[in-house]
C-alpha cells in the first residue's frame, strides 16, 4: 500500500501540514497561553499564528493546566494574575505533572518577587506590557535549553565539574566519571537546571517516568550513588544540595554553599 501522497487538498479533506522548519531552535512551536485578558490573549495568538506557531488561549488557571496535562505544548507563557487560581500556585500544579518551559507574564516588577517566581519552577518572565518580538525571543531561549541534547548545546561546567549532555559524559577535576546511563541521567537533569531546586517528585516523572509516591527511595538511593562518584555526601555536599521535602540542585558557584565558595 502506498502512502497517500500530498498534494493539492481535495475537497473535504485536510492533510496534515508538515512542520515548518526555520533553521536549529526555531522551529514552529506549540504555545499554551494561559491569560485572562482576552485583548491581550487574542493579539499574542494572532501574531504568533501568522508566525507560523500553534497557539491556544486559556483563560482560566484551571483551563490552561487542563491544556498543559493534554496538549503537551512545548512552552508556556502564564499571566500570574489570574481570576480562579493564584499563579504561582498554577505553576506548581503545572510542574507536578509537566516540566514544559514555563515563562511568567507579569506587571509585577519587584525583584524578589521574581526571585521567588523562576526559584517556583519558571524557566524566564517577561514584564508586560511586551512585544511579540520579545516574546518569541524568550520563547526560542527556554526552548533550546529545554532540549539538552542539541549538538550546540556548550557543556555545563561548575567549578570542577563539566557535563556534556550532547555527548552524554561528564568530567570532575578533567577526568571522566564513570556513570551509569541513569546516573548520568540524573546529574543531567539537574545541570540543565543548575541553581534550580527540582522536587524528587519532577525527578521521578521525568528522569524515572514514574509516578512519585512519598516514601519511595529511588532517588535518594540513585543520588546517594552519584554523590559518591561526584566525591561528596548529603553531609558533605560539594555540588548537590538538598532541602528536606523541597528538592535538591546542583549548586552554582555563586550558591553560599556552592563548588566555588570558600
Ligand atoms: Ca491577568
């Protein structure tokens, strides 16, 4: 049987238009905006769709985190001042069940308001008013560093520690580290996101792919592992740190505890 070709639409039939490439990190994307503004919503999905993205407007918290669980979109741009739902709260119950890049809208320009917004689980914000411009920007940003395994994609390096997660090696004071592939996946999951805690509950779903029960010790066990290797213990943390009931991360040399400090 030979596939059907593509070609002129017949009437009352639709084939499925191939995705539209634009050259590494641009390629057309699937946006959720969660927004209860509907001018802004409407005009964000207006240009954004003549751009070539797939977009879909929520206008309710409890809408867009349906559409995160069933849309599996790509990113997703969220209004913190939302009607039925405090933002940050959304963005939590977003990222129990997702890690989709997430990047706040706010007109909340306090820095330790956003502090504690990207510390909740956002990967970028952007200060409204803004343009669509800047939005794609910070769109294509958070999607290249959501795709760890692109060829261009530099190695994470903290203070002596250097994880490639193209070539899927790591290096501690230049010589190689001797990871299994869940070891690996583990330490690469959290440099993507160094500086960042990620709950035990994130790493299950998406370094496991297995639901979080509370008194499982997978991770712990698994971490345990890797600190070895990475020369360090939960008593004498070098590069990971972790917060009883929060999570854990990998330091950055800036971190008060971090590889670099004193
Ligand atoms: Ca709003």
């Amino acid at each position: 049987m030979s596939p059907p070709t593509p070609g002129p639409a017949r009437p009352g039939r639709s084939w499925p238009r191939p995705p539209i490439r634009r050259g590494y990190g641009e390629r057309v994307s699937n946006v959720l905006i969660v927004e209860d503004d509907l001018r802004i919503g409407e005009a964000l999905q207006r240009t954004l769709t003549r751009r070539g993205h797939q977009v879909r407007v929520a206008v309710t918290g409890l809408a867009g985190l349906q559409h995160a669980v069933d849309d599996a979109p790509d990113v997703v741009v969220l209004d913190l001042g939302l009607p039925d739902v405090e933002g940050r709260q959304l963005m939590s119950m977003i990222r129990a069940v997702s890690s989709v890049p997430i990047i706040v809208a706010t007109a909340r320009v306090e820095e330790s308001e956003m502090v504690a917004t990207l510390d909740a689980g956002a990967d970028d914000y952007i200060v409204k008013p803004y343009s669509a411009d800047q939005l794609e920007a910070r769109m294509r940003a958070v999607l290249r560093r959501s795709q760890p395994g692109s060829p261009d994609e530099p190695p994470v390096v903290v203070g002596a520690l250097t994880v490639d997660l193209a070539g899927r090696t790591a290096t501690l004071d230049d010589r190689p580290l001797d990871l299994t592939k869940l070891e690996f996946d583990l330490l690469a999951y959290l440099a993507a996101r160094a500086g960042r805690m990620v709950s035990k509950r994130q790493l299950m779903a998406e370094v496991w792919h297995q639901p979080y029960g509370g008194a499982d010790k997978t991770v712990d066990v698994h971490l345990s592992w890797l600190r070895k290797k990475l020369g360090e213990s939960a008593a004498e943390p070098r590069f990971i740190t972790t917060v009883r009931g929060v999570g854990v991360k990998l330091m950055l040399p800036t971190d008060p505890a971090g590889p670099g400090a004193p």
